[in-house]
C-alpha cells in the first residue's frame, strides 16, 4: 500500500509542478508503475481548474480575462511540459523528411511550425473557455485533463512507440501493464464523474455521455493520427496527445453548449 501511495506521488511529480511530501528516490520499475494513476492525476487538475472557474465566474470576473487566467493556471500546473511536446511535435509534422521529422523532436529550439501550433492550441483552449464560462458549462473543464490522459494510456496499450524515445518515457512504458491499466485508468473516469453527475442536477444526462464518447474517439483520432505520421509515439508526442484531446474536448463543447 506504502508503494503505491509512493508511485501516484510519482506520477503526481511527473504530471504536475504541484507540490509533493519528501519521497525515497524512485527506482525503474517505480516509475514504470505511474500509469494507473494517469486519470485520476487529471481529474485532481480537473478539480482545481473547475473550482477556480466558478470562483472567477461567481465573482463577475471578466469572461475573456476569466479564460486567460485559467489557461495560464492550467500551463502552471503542469509545467508546460505538454505544451512543450506540441511545439516539439508540430515542427517535426513541419518536416518532410522522416529523419528530420525524428530530429525536430528532439530539437529544444521551437521553430516556425511548433510556435503556430501551440499558439493556435492556446487561443483555441481561451475561446472555448469563454463559451464554457458563458454557458456555465464547467463540467467540461473538470473531465477534459482526464479523457485526455485516458487517451494516453490507450496509445500507451495499443500503439507503437518511437525507438528513440526520451529515457523517461522509456522508464514508463517499460512497466505498463497492457490492458489492465487502461482497464484501472477507464474504470476510476466511470466512477468518478458518474458519482459527480448523480450529486449534480442535470438534465441531460444522455447528451453528456455523448459528449464524452464523442470527445474521447476524437481523442482517438489524434493520437491515431500521430501515431501513423511519426510511425510511433515519443514522449513529445504524448505531450501533445494530452493537449490536443484536452482542446479538442473544450473545442467541442462550442458545438454541443445548445444541446445542454
């Protein structure tokens, strides 16, 4: 049990920039185990995100102000180290050459395709806030680091990795245990906002699931497509699985908030 309190504090580290009580040095097969603990790390930032949406919003704060600070406490969070792999990731899509597209990623320098995708990725997450801050639509801010960490975990299961990948991603991909922990990571997303929709008055409990079956195979899509243009995932990649599902998510809710 000690173990894995220890190991979700590890992927706590990994995942946030979120402060963490004194842990023994991880070893391999340590940081091999963080997997499980994937969702439920993105609805705790889910949570935070959620609870200072309806403060600023309780508190007539500036809508499109409102979602620039919410972005920015998201990039706080976790350190910018997704938002990294989409400007990593977009340049190596720059690219033409598979070599070079391999390089990109590798590169710590972003180029002009990496600073037009995390540009477009942030301006997109800020509008689809305003909607959702307008529509007071927050669940959505709650579910989205998870289905998009959901969705990391299936690439960890079932799509290839780059062999050149980065000596973390390594350790982690080293231990995951195929599919039993899409199976853990899937059934802690089910109960938790399943126990939050029956404590929450909606009414349209039905358009919700749809609205997340929709945004998860979207997410699908993503990691899909990434997946067949780098011929396997690396951890720049994964990073940008994470944001992309997480805007596709926000992005999507501009085009369901009449149905809720």
């Amino acid at each position: 049990m000690i173990k894995k309190i220890h190991r979700f504090f590890y992927a706590w580290i990994f995942l946030t920039k979120l402060p963490a009580p004194p842990l023994p040095r991880a070893t391999k097969e340590d940081w091999g185990r963080i997997a499980p603990f994937f969702v439920l790390i993105g609805f705790i930032i889910g949570w935070i995100l959620y609870f200072i949406s309806k403060l600023l919003t309780s508190n007539h704060v500036p809508v499109l102000f409102s979602s620039l600070l919410i972005v920015l406490l998201w990039v706080l969070i976790t350190g910018g180290l997704h938002l990294d792999g989409v400007f990593d990731t977009f340049d190596g899509i720059g690219c033409r050459e598979k070599e070079r597209k391999i390089e990109a990623l590798k590169d710590s320098r972003i180029g002009a395709f990496g600073a037009m995708g995390g540009i477009f990725v942030i301006l997109f997450k800020i509008i689809s806030l305003c909607t959702i801050l307008l529509n007071k639509l927050f669940f959505v801010i709650l579910i989205a680091p998870a289905i998009a960490r959901l969705i990391v975990i299936y690439s960890f299961t079932f799509l290839g990795s780059n062999n050149k990948n980065s000596i973390s991603a390594n350790m982690i991909l080293s231990g995951v245990k195929k599919p039993f922990d899409l199976f853990i990571n899937l059934i802690v997303f089910i109960v938790i906002f399943f126990t939050y929709i029956c404590l929450s008055d909606f009414n349209s409990s039905l358009t919700i699931l749809g609205f997340i079956l929709i945004s998860f195979f979207l997410g699908l899509a993503i990691a899909h497509w990434l997946n067949s243009h780098f011929e396997g995932h690396s951890g720049d990649t994964y990073g940008a699985v994470i944001e992309l599902s997480e805007t596709a998510v926000l992005s999507l809710v501009v085009l369901f908030k009449n149905y809720f």
